[in-house]
C-alpha cells in the first residue's frame, strides 16, 4: 500500500476495487480553501482584463471561474490523463477556460447592463431618449418665477418611470433642446444656495416619495458644463453652468411612487420612449409580473397554494 494512503479503522474503511483508503478531513478542508483561493485569483485576471466591457462583482467572477477552470482541467484530462494538477498545461487551460466563461458572461451583461459614468456632455450631445431625460428645474416653475410642487412630482415620476424600466439619466438644469440653463434657479429656494443643500432636498424629496431604500440606490452628482458657444447669457455671465445628474439603475424589485397629497394611491411609472408613463394596476400587475417573476420555489409554492385554495372539497 502506497505512504500517502492513509488505512481505515475496520467499521469505517471503503474501498475502490481492491484498494482501501481514506482523505484526512484537513486534506478535505484544504482543498476547498485552496479552490476557493485559485477561483478568487483566476476570477481577478478575467475581472481585470474585461474591466472596461462589464461591471463584474467579485462573488460572480468566482463561480464563473470555477465552472471555467473545471471545463479546462476535464480539456487537460482529455489531452494526457496522466496530467496532474500542477501540471503547466493544466494551469494554462485552466485560466484559459475561467477567462473565457467570465467572458462570455461579461458580453451578455454588456449588452444587458445600462452604461455609468457617461460625461454629461456626451448626455447632451445624444439628446433625450428612453434612458435620459432633461428637466430645466427640479422646484421652480419658470414661466411663474414661483416654487412649483408640480415639478417636484416630475422629478420623482421621472426617477420611479428610470428605476422600473431600464434605468437611466434625468439632467436637472437642462431644457429639452439640450441647452445647460444651470441650477441657479433652484438655488433660490434654498437657504443655503449651493449643491449640498440641492442634493439634500432631492434626497429628502425621493425618500418622502419612493422610500428611504429606493432612494438610497439613486447616485447624484454635479458636473460643470460649458454653454454653447452662441448662447446669449454666456457673454454676460460664466461659461461653465452647473447641472445635476440624477443616475438610476434598473430596480431589482417594482417601485411605487406614494403621492405628494395624503391618502393618495401608490402609482406605478415606467419609461416609454422618451417619456414617462403610469400604468393602470392592471397593467401594472402584468408588468411587474413579467419583469420581476418569482424564482422557481416561490413560484412552485404558489402554484401549489393556488391549487389548494381553489381546488373543491
């Protein structure tokens, strides 16, 4: 019998043919430390070198290289049987293989995924579409040069229409021809006239309406913006505006916007095109269900719940 195999007690020993011989349990726990730390590694090259077509966690380029190296060592097994482990073509197709199963996986979330981090100007230059949106004001109505809660309902419709559909940008401080007017307007408003205190509000505005985790989820940011160059305010007045970029990603679950007066319904918002529109709660009973279906045991269970509650006795 071989050094490295360890016997067995008489009641607990297992065979293999004629050979008998057991794993000790650090060997066991070993391993799995070991492929967990070879996983992470391989995980981080492909996460590294397909940093700039997907956004990738950490826990997903793990069980996809896993999965990958598996499908490299069953190549490195199917070449030369023989070939152990440490082998260095065993290694290669390994990395190889976990490479390329994050990749496919980073070129299906690529084309799923909604790209951050996009210049405002290039917002801009693009116009308004199903995933941006431009807003002069976020309080002020300007034609009445008074604060307006109508153009705070917009703001959150608009933010709720983004989260339910497949996210976007709303531009708050732009017209709808693309134009940057500033947020000097808004300022106004404000005690303090500057981007905290903006921001302050739009976070108190969208918690008040969409709730505090759904509002939590909402980046803001500022960005200066040059006028155009023949715009008629910008010889009297600074170059470079500022515009507040509200970012939303597509909602892992339905977002219902709770209405600005008391006892109002919750509305349901999604994008349509360029524009927000409510959904009746038949509508949005269906859509909610085909966006967001219920995993295989849930929705096995309320099957089940369903045939029993209905079935006749």
């Amino acid at each position: 019998m071989r050094a490295d195999l360890i016997p067995l007690a008489e009641n607990d020993r297992g065979s293999i043919g004629s050979l008998e011989f057991a794993i000790p349990v650090w060997a066991t726990a070993t391993a799995l430390v070991l492929v967990l730390i070879v996983a992470w590694f391989f995980g981080s090259v492909a996460k590294w070198l397909l940093r700039h077509r997907a956004r990738l966690n950490t826990t997903t380029c793990m069980v996809l290289s896993i999965l990958g190296t598996a499908v490299g060592l069953f190549i490195a097994g199917a070449i030369d049987h023989r070939m152990n482990v440490w082998h260095p073509v065993t290694i290669v197709l390994g990395l190889a293989s976990s490479i390329v199963a994050v990749g496919a996986y980073a070129m299906v979330a690529a084309r799923l995924q909604v790209p951050t981090g996009i210049p405002v100007a290039e917002l801009l230059a693009s116009g308004e579409s199903e995933r941006v949106e431009f807003k002069s004001t976020a309080r002020v109505n300007l034609h009445t040069k008074q604060r307006d809660v109508a153009m705070e309902t917009v703001i959150v419709k608009t933010v709720a229409a983004f989260l339910n559909s497949d996210g976007g940008n709303l531009l708050i401080g732009v017209d709808d021809d693309g134009t940057p007017l500033g947020l000097d307007a808004d300022f106004t408003t404000l005690r303090h006239p500057d981007a905290d205190r903006f921001e302050l509000f739009l976070r108190d505005l969208l918690t008040a309406t969409l709730g505090q985790s759904t509002a939590a989820e909402v980046g803001i940011s500022f960005e200066q913006v040059a006028r155009p160059a023949g715009d008629a305010e910008a010889s009297a007045s600074p170059t470079d505006v500022l515009v507040c970029r509200v970012e939303c990603t597509p909602s892992p679950r339905p977002v219902y916007l709770r209405g600005m007066k008391n006892n109002a319904l919750p509305e349901f918002w999604v994008r349509a095109g360029n524009s927000s529109r409510q959904l009746s709660v038949d509508q949005a009973a269906e859509y909610v269900m085909h966006r967001w279906p219920l995993g295989a045991g849930r929705a096995l269970a309320a099957q089940v719940r369903a045939a029993v509650r209905f079935s006749s006795v």
